[in-house]
C-alpha cells in the first residue's frame, strides 16, 4: 500500500465556473503507476467546493442557476459586514456543497460512469489559482 | 494493510427512490474480513447521490419533497435542450447531493448511530439497474 | 501504513450549532506521530452534519440562516408524524450535508487553506453529547 500527495493547479475564473478536472485527476493516478484504490480530491479554500456531474454544456448552466436561485448573490450577508469582500454567497455555496470528494479505482482507471466527469466549481467572486490537493492511496 | 474493491447491485425505480444499503454494505464487510478500517460506496453515474439518514416512513417522504422543493421536476433545464432526456432535475440533485460517502468500522463493525442507515437516492426518471463501488481499506 | 480509529467528544446546543473543530483534529493527528494520509471525521448520527467553512462571525449567521430559509424548522415534517419529536428539519438538513468529510495532511500538517476550518454542525432541536469518529490513515 502506497500514498501520494500530488497537486492539480488551475486558473480560475470565479464565479460559479465549473471546470473538468477528470483529465487532471487521471494523468496524476497514470504517473502513480497505482493499480487498485482510490482518489481524494481535496479544495484547500473556503469558497470551491467538488463534485460529479455529466458535463455537457446544458448542465453547465442548469448547475449555476440553481446555486443562484438557492442562494443568491445579490442578498445581504453577514460575511460582508465582517470583510466587504462581498463574497459570502460563495462561502455559503462552498459550505453546502464540500470541499471533498473521494474516486475509487482499479486497474489504473477511475471507477466513473461513462457521463460522469469530476468537476471544481469556483464560487469565488473573481480570479483565482488554485492548487487542489489529489492524493492517491492503494498498491500496484 | 488491504484495499478490496465490491459491486453492489440494485434494481431502482428511479423518481427519487431511497433504497436503504446498510445490510447489503455490512454483508460485504463481513465478507472481507476486515476488523478496523473505512468503507467508501461510490455512485458511478451522474443522476444518482449517496448519503446517511434515518429510514423511517415519514423520512422517505420529507426527503423527496425537499429536493422536489428546490429541485423541480417540471422546470426548464438547459440539460433537456441537450438531450430530449427530461432527467436535468435529476443530473443537478446528483450533483448537490455527491456521489461519495465514507463510513468507518472498528471490530468489523460499521460506526453508524442507531438511527442512522446509508441511503442510494436515485434521482433518474426511470427505473435503472446500478452497480454501486464499495471499496474498503483496513486490517484484519 | 497505519489507520487509527480515535474519538472527538463535544457538548453542543444544538439548533444549527456550528462547532469548529479543527484544533480538536490537529491535536489528534500530532498524538498520531502521523506525516502523510488523510482523516476522515466522520457523524455517528443522523442530525448532524460535517463540512468546511471560514470561521468568522458573519458566515456564523449566514450559514443557519440559509438551513432556515431551504428547510425550514417550522415546516410539517412527516418525520415528525412517527415520533413527535419536531426534528424532522434537522433530519433532512443533515441528509442533506452529509456525515463524513475526508481532509488530508502531510508532514502532519492538515492541507486546509488559511481561512478554512472544519466545522460540525449540530442540526438537533436540542443539546447533545456527541461522539464524532476521527479515523487516520497514513504513514510515519
């Protein structure tokens, strides 16, 4: 049983930009030569969170449109007050939807369905690089 | 230190159906042998969640109508446009809700509370046939 | 590669508490003598919930505010039909944020981001004495 720490960097564009990082993932676990285990993506920041979904380009809107129908940006938050940074709607999106995610794998594949990418959602309200933490557990 | 890597399959109904795994998970526990260690169970598909709840009659009736709530079936998603398929309520549910759960045993037990059961939501349109990953890392 | 099953034992208000618990973690981890993997704090419970968030006292009103506004407390549950225990908002709640979160460390540091800390939520409609399972997985 081996473990990997590795790093994915991005440059994002912020506000609820969702971005594939499937690819990313899996050129990581092929360099780990790793054959059975599993994957933890993790967000090292408040405002991105991680999931799945069928990345397609109708989804690619549906999803931005629910995270502003259930918590809008336009709306007095707290978190504000505190920093004026007018960004507690990300920080709220980002609580609710976590900053972790776990893949298993076998036989060096990741164990996804044929519709099913991994993706990061920025909620930020501008710019930023980010560097996701993938770390790799399992044996050859 | 041992990796296994399990199917779980199930036939569902889609439409929202909760389908309690608890048993199914603790038989493949039990199977393996394993005292101390954690279990992941892993949706690979874009239109099913996983999650932990108390399975109880009035439970497997809030749960449906709080994502029917802010998810409706009948509102328009992009995703429909895309593919004619009328599951874009579905694919964002999923979405939300994760497709990863982690669950920790020591002495072979599962460390849930007494209330508590691991639930597949299928979140489809239609009934599917779903082999869910339940991978395990531990010792004996 | 070692795993170790620890507790983390809080007294909480209940009523969308939110509990940071990052130093609680930490101290864990050092006692573990740990340097690389990953921890899974996991919710033996079904009214609780396990997530990031920055720690300040604006998101501190933001997040409960926004659990109020989706899943409303005073809301008829059907939960509430089979016990009479007026929690149903907390059930779902929890459902819906789920129990277990995965954060992983190296040189025996948690990757968290600077203004990152995890935090439980305690979704019940009254104090509890709660247990959360801490489990470690890594190498020395």
């Amino acid at each position: 049983m081996e473990i990997l720490t590795k790093i994915l960097s991005l440059s994002t564009k912020g506000n609820c930009q969702i971005i594939d990082i499937t690819q990313g993932v899996e050129t990581l676990l092929a360099d780990t030569k790793l054959q059975e285990g599993n994957i933890t993506v993790f967000v090292p920041g408040a405002t991105g969170g991680i999931t799945t979904t069928e990345v397609e380009p109708g989804l690619m809107q549906d999803i931005p449109e629910f995270f502003e129908k259930i918590i809008p940006e336009n709306q007095n938050y707290k978190h504000n007050d505190t920093w004026q940074d007018y960004n507690g709607h990300s920080h709220v999106r980002a609580t609710l939807l976590g900053p972790s995610l776990i893949v298993p794998f076998i036989k060096g594949q990741l164990l996804l369905g044929t519709w099913q990418q991994i993706i990061f959602i920025d909620f930020d309200n501008r710019p930023r690089d980010r560097k996701l933490i993938v770390q790799f557990i399992g044996k050859i």
